[in-house]
C-alpha cells in the first residue's frame, strides 16, 4: 500500500487532490492536512510515500515546509510535489532549493497530477527496495564473513539491475570526468553500448559542451562534498532530438566516506516544459485569434520616450 500526504489550507484543494491520488491505484491511502505545522508532527509516524502540498499557505509557505520535512532524518527521502499558482520561476527554483522533486501549476490537470505522482511513486518503491536489500546484505555479512564476496557480487548485481530499471538517467564519473557506469536508461538514449563508457570521459560521450559542463559542475562536487540540486540540462539524443532533464549531482562515499566519485541522476521533464509553454501561451493570447490579451497587455512595461520635450509612453 501507498500512503500520499496531502497538505492545504483549501478545504476544497484538499479533496480534489485526495480524489485524484486515490485513483493512481487501488491500493493507495490517502492521509490531507489544513495546517502544515499539524502535517510536520504526524509525518514521521505516518511514514508516507510522497508529499503534495500547496506553495502559498498561511503562517508556513511551501519552501519553509518542505526544509522542514527535509530536516528529519526519517523523511529526507519521501518524494514531494508542489502545487503552485505562481507561474514565476523563482517559486519554481525557491521550491527546488528546498527540496522539492516536482511541481504542477494549480489548477491542476488530473492526467498530468496522476502521471507525475506514479512516476515519483515508482522511484519511492524502487528506494525502499534498495533500502531492504541493503539491510539484508547487512545482516548477511554480519552472519557469515565466508560469504562476503559473493554476498557483494549478489548485490552489486541487483543493484545494477535496479538501477537500469529506473526511468532516469544515472551514471557515475571520477575526479578526472571519466565515467565509471551509466544505467541502460541513459545509455540507450545516447544510442551506445553501457559496458563500453567505463572509462570514458564526459565530452566523448556528451560532447564537448556538455562534457565541460558536467565536469564543471562535477568539480564543486569534489570540492565541497555536498549534492548539487535540481538544475536543469539540455541533452540532445542520439536521434538528434534535444530532451530536458531535471538534474542531480551527488558525491559517491566510499566505506571510509571518502568521495570516490559524483553520481549524476536526471529525470526527463520535457513534456512538463511543454505543457508549461502552452499554458503560458493560452493564458497570454486570445484562444480564437492568437493575439496577446489583456493579461499579456498588462505585463509589459511602460516606457517614457521625450521626444522634443514631449513625453511619449507606450508599451513593450
């Protein structure tokens, strides 16, 4: 069973959101909050599989929220969604800093909330599923020193096998750029074969451009042993088409804890920022002719021009 927890401060909101989450599958609980302070306290005995919460809630806003959900050891890894009218990407990024995996314009369409909610589902599963077959590599090893080695092949294969189940795209490079694994996702999407990148550098296989940005991006990894979260990339496949990619960067730990390595993840969002496109398009232009409409009117700004001492305005 999936538990969803929903926090709003809209009676209304929180019952189209229960309504819709319950229909992802038939076994999901759902558990909504009017007050996000009330939702922080029952959160860690509820144990959910994905959080949905409004952005602009009075006394605790979505970012502050979500920093706090952050903050608890038990709950660092549930997946969360934010639900925002604000179409300004500086709530878009406030949310992201503080954690957020995903985001949906309000109002919300109920195909999109479902798509993005059983894909975060989905990759909660495949988390817990790692998180089980580590406790189990553990109580193996601490029953029999005998088996260690083959105990870590088992797992280092499963583990591989998961990982290329994932609908994202992962990989793993080393202090000088070159890759030590990248998941079947991504190597499909770049049209190469997975066992042949190990050992490759970044611009070989995503290109000079890319490349240099990865390793870049790869370096403040390597200095500050902190992730880099949710940035958004451009990748172009190996059809030619280019895709984008809400990305992560996370220092590899070895045994001792020391980085031995920057694991990069990435989800596709293109189809997210198409949609966000037409939205903005639809809100901004007349629906039968196309032209901007008054909302488009209004945002633009007015300028004085002083032409031969008389003050023009007009706007652009």
């Amino acid at each position: 069973m999936s538990t969803i927890v929903i926090v709003d401060d809209q009676p209304v909101n929180r019952t189209i959101y229960a309504k819709i989450a319950s229909s992802i599958k038939d076994d999901v609980c759902t558990r909504t909050f009017g007050d996000p302070r009330e939702a922080l306290e029952a959160l860690v005995g509820i144990a959910p599989d994905l959080i949905i919460t409004d952005y602009q809630m009075p006394g605790l806003n979505g970012a502050s929220f979500i920093r706090r959900v952050r903050a608890k050891p038990a709950l660092a890894d549930i997946p969360i969604i934010v639900i925002t009218v604000f179409e300004d990407k500086a709530f878009r990024l406030r949310a992201l800093d503080a954690g957020a995996n995903d985001f949906l314009l309000s109002p919300v369409d109920p195909r999109e909330f479902v798509t993005r909610a059983r894909n975060l589902l989905k990759l909660r599963e495949q988390q817990m599923l790692l998180a089980i077959r580590a406790e189990l590599l553990e109580r193996k090893l601490q029953r029999s020193q005998q088996s260690l080695q083959q105990a870590v092949r088992d797992s280092s294969e499963r583990l591989a096998q998961v990982i290329d189940a994932v609908p994202a795209m992962i990989s793993a490079t080393d202090q000088q750029g070159r890759f030590l694994f990248m998941n079947a996702y991504q190597a499909a999407l770049m049209g190469i074969d997975p066992s042949s990148v190990t050992g490759s550098d970044a611009a070989e296989i995503l290109g000079a451009e890319n490349g240099a940005r990865s390793k870049a991006f790869d370096q403040l990894v390597w200095r500050d042993s902190r992730s880099i979260d949710s940035f958004e990339d451009e990748v172009t496949n190996h059809a030619g088409e280019r895709r984008v990619f809400l990305t992560t960067k996370s220092a590899l730990k070895s045994a001792s804890n020391h980085t031995i390595g920057v694991v990069t993840s990435s989800i596709d969002i293109t189809s997210r920022k198409a949609a966000e496109r037409h939205l903005q398009y639809m809100a901004h232009h007349d629906s039968v002719t196309g032209l901007p409409n008054r909302v488009f009117l209004s945002c633009g700004r007015r300028l004085h021009v002083r032409a031969g001492g008389t003050a023009v305005s007009r706007f652009i």
